[in-house]
C-alpha cells in the first residue's frame, strides 16, 4: 500500500464523512493520540511531537491523502512521513512565542481525493494542543554595530532577559578589542578600544543557566586627518661617543604613540658589536638610552633600535656608538742627567698627566726604581702634576757612565682605563778617571798622556777643574767626552789625577807613575810549550805570557840578574795582556771566557762568560788588543746582539760585553804601546782576501786601512802607533803612509818577530837562517836593526843600522812541519832590552850599543829537503 502526501483543507469533522459515501469500505484509519501538550522558553526552539496513523481493515486504497489544519494559533506546520503501513505526523510549534500558553486544535484528515471531499473512515479527527512558552534568555538589541574615529573608543549597552530561575548572566568574547563592562541582572555594556583604521569583527556569548545567546558585533574605525597613527620617535638616530671602558651619557628618547597604542615593545638588533646598547622604558613609551664601551676597541659601532606596537608598523632608529680610545697623554721630563754640573735642585722635573676622553679622575702612580723618588703618589687628571726628583745616594750606588730607565706606572682606580708607564731615563754621567795612557813613564820623560773616563764635556774648562797632583800639566786639551789629552814637563814622580761634581764627589784618581828600569843582562829562559801573546809589565818588571801547551798563565820576573818563573793553571788559555792601568792581567779562555788575574800574586780576579772565545794550538797570532778605554777586543763572539755586530769586546770598566765595528771581523790584531791604536787583520783564509781595518782609541768606528793592505802573520806597533809593521816587510806611519820597505840583506834569512823602538825610531826584525833549519846547526838568529824615523822618498828600503846575532832560539829551529818558528816579541819601556819568547826560551837581550854594520855576504836560500818551514 502506498500513501500519497497531500495537504488536504476544509472540511472538518465527520460531519463531512457523514454526507460523502465511502471511498474504501472496509477500510479505516485511526490515531495513535487526540492530545499533544508542548512547552519551552521564550526565543528558544520548542521540539516538535509526533502523531502516529495507522490505515486497516480490506480494501485497501492505493492512493490516499493527509493532512492537518491548525485550527488555534500556536502551531507552525505539519509535517507527514510515511513509514511503512502507518503515516507519522510531525507537529512544530511556531518559534519566537511570547511567554504564555496557547491552547488549541489541530484537525487531522485522511481522504481519497485531494479536495478531501472523500475521508476514509476515522477521518478527520480533532487532536487537542497546548503549547507552553516559559520566559526566556534574551538580548536586545541581537546585533550589534560600533562606530568610532581612530584613536577613540566606541561602546553600546545591551538588555538582556533572563531565563526563569536564572538570577545572572555572563557574557564572554575572544577580541582583546572587544571588553564586556557593567553587566547587571538585565543589561551589560560592550567596549571597544582603541584600534587602527579598519573593519573588525567579533561574537558576544551571552549564557544564563544552560541556555545562551550569541551576539554578533561589527566594528568600524574610520581615520581623522590629525589622529596620530604610526609611532613616532623625535629622533631619527641617535649617536653616543664615549671612551675605551666607560659608559655615555643617558639619553631620552621620546615616542609619540597611536591613541590604541599603550605600550612599546622594544629591542636592539646590532650590526657591529654585541650588547653595547640597553635602555629603560619610561611612561608612554619614552626611553632612556644607553651606550656602553667596555669589553669594545676603539671605533665606531652600529645597531638600530626597533619600536613595535600593536596594530602598527614597526619603527626603526638607527644608533652609532663611537668608541674613543683612552689613551694617556703624559708629557713632561723623561731624561734626567747627572754629570759634573748637576746639583741637588736640578736633578728634578715635573709630569703632566690626563687621559683626555674620560671624566675628571683621580690617577695613582709608582716608580720602579729606588733612584728615582715621586712627589706624590695619587692626584687628579688634568689638574695635578707629578713631580719626580734623583734619590742622590741611591743614584751613587748605580755604576758610572751608564744609562738607566725608570718606569712610573700610572693607573686610574676604576679599572676601566689600561694602566701606561711612562719611562724617565736617568744618564748617569758623573766625571770619572778610568786610566792614564801609558800608565808608566820613565824618569825624566814628557810628553803627550791620554787620560780615560767619562763626564768630561760638563766642564765648560776643564783645564781649570782637573786636579793634578806630583806634575803641572803644559796643556789640558779636551778631545770628547771621554778623552782628555796632557802634555806633561819631564817626571819628576808619579802623578796623580781626579776630577770633582758640584754634588760634592771626587772621582777615583787614576796615577801616572813614574818606573826607572833597570839594566837587564842577557838570558835564556828555558820554557816548555806553545805561547799565546807577550807582555812587558814595566811597574814590576816581568813578562807575562800563556802557556798554551801546559794550560797557563806564566810570569817571568826579574829578580837582579835572575829571572824567577811561576805560573797559575789556566785550562784553555789563548792569549794574554795587560790593563790600561797594569793593575789587571787579561787572558782569553777558549772554554769561552774572559779572566783576570792579579800580576803580583796571579790569583783570579774575575771571570766574565762570552759567547765563545776562538784559540789556537801554536805560537799565536796576536789574538787579543786592549784599548786605552778599557775595551778588550777578542777573536770570538761576545754573545751580545746589540746590533752593533762585527767585533766583539768586553769593557774592563764596565766589565760588560759588546761588540764594535760594524760588518768587520776581528782575526788578530797589533795594538800600540798605549792602546790609542788598533791594525787588525779579518781572515787570511778568504778569497778575495778582506781589507784590514784600523781602530783608534778615541772612537767606535773601525775603518779600511788604505793601501791594498789586507794580512800579515807578523805584526808590531810603537808605543804611541807612530809605527806599524806589516810583517817584516813594509813600515807604515800611523795614517798608513808608507815610510819604507824592510829588506834583509841576506836572503838566507827570513823574519820572524818584528819589534820596535818604544818611540819607532827603530825596527828591529830577528830572523833565522833558513840554512841552518836543521838538526845539530850551530847557525843563531840575528836581529837586524833598521832605521824607521823618517819616510824613504829617493829610496823605497829602510836604511839598514846594523845587525846583532842571539846566542840562543826562542822557538824550535828544525825544517819541520810541527816547529813553528814564529816568535813573539817586545821590548823594555827605555828601548834598551828585546825580548823573544817561543816554545824553546825566554830570551831577554840588550840592544847593543855597536851594532855589526858589516853587510853580510848574500847567499841563495836553500832548504833542507825533509821539510818546508812553517808559516
């Protein structure tokens, strides 16, 4: 059976069915209610009741129509299902009923036709209603639209109806634009805020019991031409400067904001740097800014500070730091000087201290040097300065002729400011005597004197001021600062020197002492072993020299007509000489040192470490000269880089190494008697031979001797370098003039030790004959004389005085390789008595006052072929 849905109308009752025949006899149709009882609240949807049909009984219709007719005022529509044999009615209350009750009828009807002229039996039928409508939650207005200019807020005010049994309600919104204020029992008020130009949107839930109620709000914010709208700093960019560790000045910074605006949200994004810059926040957005140096170097650093707020673009000032070095500025005096003028007051001076960019401070200070005294030790930049003065008795404790540095460290208490040192250097240079040169003289004698010290340019004349005691000075020249030259009448006994300072001091005296020599006689003293160096100590008549095969330092003494020998155990010893002033015996080690000995008792003095000490094995070169300033030239290496480079020296003053000369090297040298001059030979072992080089004793410059002169194996000067040999060949003058070659007239004899006359007058060269190199020869060495006093000129050889033969060899004289015949030689301070000294004898021999004139026969030179001679 199908059910056809029709709305049927009209009708009503069964007064209508009555009158009309029967569609479908046999067949009915009934409901399964005649009441239906509705209720709710007030607004709220009121479920809809259901109302079942059923058809039955035979002749069944194949098309039927229902519907239903509200017959009161309550009921909105009716709705019918078929579900299977049976139709449901669906009733639905009308929505929005006021509060009441609402009674009625509603007439359901099933026909034949859609006229529904025809009902099926049952049909229609009264179903009798009552809806119940409770007071409901309710707002009022149920939309809401808000309208404001920018910068300014917007509110309306909403009733609200409450539900039965509700006392209260609650209103919430999601917005933070959006607020819910002053909500009583029957109304609340909706607040918008502030916000930027636009369109906004935004639902009200508005809840009592469990019933609720949402509210639709919309926001317009129009913009007014003088409304601000963007943040707005009062500064486009913001520059500090302050110095290295320190902190700027604050800033403001003052930010006009948009009216819905109430906070900023700050940061700093750097380009430069890293968290140098930090602010606090003020009302209304204001800040106060600012920049810190520590932990940055000096330059100029970059960040931006960002302002953001809500609703609104962010904005962007750029800040520059410029950090400022904190450098010292400290002037003032830095050298102090102390010589023969200076006195108590004026050994003072004055600093002036400040750091420029950092504020006014105190600073504090400290001297390094117990010379050097502080007037104060903490004072104000800018305003205080520092006195410093020489602490007298501690300056005198400092050796003399140096310089020192004192270094005044000064700091500012805060930390933020590195500390700096200012250095003052003290020029310690009091007038000091170290030696008169030569330091002996002979009853009698004059002549030029060199004294040797420091501080001698103080004096404005120093002629007036030099004291001298036992002499009278003809003249007082000053040549330097370190050099005075005397002319001096004929000795009548020692003489005594010192100069004083205005400080109340009086240099050490240095003596010129007078020494008769007496008359020595001829002797060989036997003595084993290779010597290195010969000196003649005048003041106490002996010979000094090295043993350099039995590793020592040897004297020879004259004790009336004998001669006594003793000796002090030098390992290593090289070379030997005498201090300017005789009271040190000096001797090269080749385990690298330099050492003193006293000449009278030959105990070690001293001991001084160089870098290394070169030596030999035979008779030696002359390897070791001593200036008449104190300063021992050695072949080695001083083990100082003091850029001095060239040849090493260690100062007998100072007792201090260096090194003097330049690119120039020290081999062996010659020196005068009186260490004014200095010829010294390189190497011989180079190719091209390097030049020889002169060294004068009143300057630290060496220079190229002139001439092609490069070596020699021999070499002798006179007392005051008036003459040089060069070898036993060619004299020269002491500008390197040549005053005449050497010619032995018997070539059968080579020239060994060349010596000259204390004044130079004479050269005398021993020679051995080359004939007699052999064992069991009774040949001797003989010394020729040569006059050197004056410069040849129509001839090229220096006139030949005379000749004298020895008794004895000083060296080995055998035609062999290990003999070296090469003997060392000197002469007494008078010029009366040679000395030879070799590895056979000491041979002392007076010059005699006849000298063999006789001009000796030539004769081929023929050696012996065992073996060549040594060189």
């Amino acid at each position: 059976m199908a059910w056809l849905l029709a709305g049927c109308g009209g009708g009503g009752g069964g007064s209508s069915a009555g009158s009309a025949p029967d569609p479908a006899p046999g067949f009915s149709v009934s409901i399964d209610r005649t009441e239906l009882r509705f209720s709710g609240d007030e607004g709220s949807r009121v479920e809809p009741k259901i109302i079942v049909g059923t058809g039955s009984g035979a002749n069944v219709p194949t098309t039927a129509y229902f519907g239903g007719e509200d017959l009161g005022t309550a009921i909105d529509r009716v709705e019918a299902h078929i579900n299977g044999t049976q139709a449901q009615f669906v009733v639905y209350p009308k929505a929005q009923l006021a509060a009441g009750e609402y009674s009625g009828k509603l007439k359901l009807s099933m026909c034949a036709d859609t006229q529904c002229a025809q009902h099926f039996k049952g049909s229609p039928v009264d179903v009798a209603y009552t809806v119940s409508i409770a007071k409901g939650l309710k707002a009022t207005p149920g939309s809401v639209d808000l309208r404001a200019l920018s910068g300014a807020s917007a509110s309306a005010t909403v009733n609200v109806q409450l539900p039965s049994g509700a006392s209260s309600f609650s209103a919430t919104t999601s917005a933070s634009w959006l607020q819910v204020t002053n909500i009583t029992p029957s109304s609340m008020t909706l607040v918008a805020s502030s916000l930027a130009p636009g369109s906004y949107s935004e639902w009200v839930t508005v809840r009592a019991l469990n019933r609720q109620q949402v509210i639709p709000v919309t926001y317009t914010v129009t913009a007014d031409p003088s409304s601000v709208t963007t943040i707005v700093p009062d500064r486009t960019s913001m520059d500090f400067s302050t110095p290295v560790g320190y902190s700027s000045n604050a800033q403001q910074l003052k930010v006009t904001l948009p009216a819905w605006v109430k906070t900023v949200d700050t940061s700093v994004e750097y380009r430069t740097g890293w968290n140098w810059l930090s602010f606090v926040a003020g009302a209304g957005g204001d800040l106060k800014v600012v920049a810190s140096a520590a932990g940055l170097r000096p330059g100029v650093y970059r960040a931006d500070l960002v302002l953001r707020g809500t609703q609104v673009q962010s904005v962007t000032v750029p800040v520059t730091l410029n950090v400022l070095s904190a450098d010292w500025q400290v002037s003032g005096t830095s050298t102090l000087t102390v010589d023969a003028a200076s006195t108590t007051t004026s050994l003072n001076g004055q600093i002036s201290i400040d750091v420029p960019n950092v504020p006014v401070q105190g600073w504090q200070a400290s001297s390094d040097a117990s010379w050097l005294t502080l007037s104060r030790t903490s004072g104000s930049l800018r305003t205080d300065k520092l006195g410093i003065a020489v602490n007298v008795p501690e300056m005198l404790k400092l050796p003399n002729a140096r310089t020192y540095t004192a270094d005044i460290t000064l700091s500012l208490p805060n930390g933020n400011t590195p500390s700096t040192k200012f250095t003052v250097t003290l020029d310690k240079r009091l007038p000091e005597l170290n030696y008169v040169s030569p330091h002996t003289r002979l009853p009698g004698e004059s002549g030029k004197y060199t004294l040797r010290g420091s501080g001698f340019n103080a004096f404005a004349n120093i002629s007036q001021v030099l004291q001298v005691t036992g002499t009278t000075p003809a003249s007082v020249v000053r040549v330097s600062d370190t050099q005075l030259e005397l002319t001096l009448p004929p000795a009548q006994g020692d003489a005594t020197f010192a100069l004083p300072s205005n400080l109340g001091l009086k240099s050490d005296t240095v003596t010129l002492k007078t020494v008769a020599q007496p008359a020595i006689g001829y002797a060989a003293v036997p003595t084993q072993g290779y010597k290195g160096g010969m000196v003649f100590d005048a003041e106490r008549k002996a010979i000094f020299t090295v043993n350099k095969t039995l590793g020592s330092l040897m004297r020879f003494s004259l004790n009336g007509s004998a001669w006594n020998v003793s000796s002090a155990a030098v390992t290593g010893a090289d070379a030997v000489a005498l201090s300017p002033d005789g009271k040190s015996v000096i001797v090269t080690v080749t385990t690298g040192h330099i050492k003193l000995f006293d000449p009278v008792t030959l105990a070690e003095q001293g001991s001084f470490k160089a870098g290394y000490v070169s030596g030999d094995t035979v008779n030696n070169l002359p390897r070791l000269a001593v200036r008449n300033d104190g300063k021992v030239l050695f072949a080695g290496y001083s083990g100082v880089n003091d850029g001095n480079g060239g040849m090493p020296y260690f100062d007998l003053v100072t007792q201090r190494f260096g090194n003097i000369g330049g690119a120039y090297n020290f081999g062996w040298a010659v020196a005068s008697g009186d260490g004014s001059h200095i010829n010294i030979v390189q190497s011989a072992s180079y190719s091209p031979l390097p030049p020889m080089v002169s060294l004068d004793g009143g300057d630290m410059v060496a220079k190229v001797a002139p001439g092609g002169l490069t070596f020699w194996y021999e070499g002798a000067q006179s007392l005051r370098g008036e003459r040089f040999a060069e070898g036993t060949y060619t004299v020269w003058d002491r500008d390197f003039n040549k005053i005449g070659k050497v010619v032995i007239p018997n070539t059968a004899y080579m020239g060994r030790t060349p010596v000259f006359s204390p004044d130079g007058k004479r050269l005398y060269v021993m020679a051995y004959d080359s004939t007699g190199l052999y064992n069991g020869s009774t040949s001797k060495p003989r010394v020729y004389v040569f006059d050197s006093s004056t410069r040849m000129v129509t001839s090229t050889d220096l006139p030949l005085l005379g000749s004298f033969d020895l008794p004895d060899y000083p060296t080995c004289n055998i035609s062999a390789y290990e003999c070296d015949t090469r003997a060392l030689g000197t002469i007494s301070p008078d010029g009366k008595t040679l000395f030879f000294l070799g590895d056979v004898n000491l041979v002392a021999v007076p010059v005699p006052t006849t000298l063999d004139t006789r001009v000796q026969a030539m004769r081929r030179l023929v050696l012996p072929a065992s073996a060549p001679a040594r060189r």
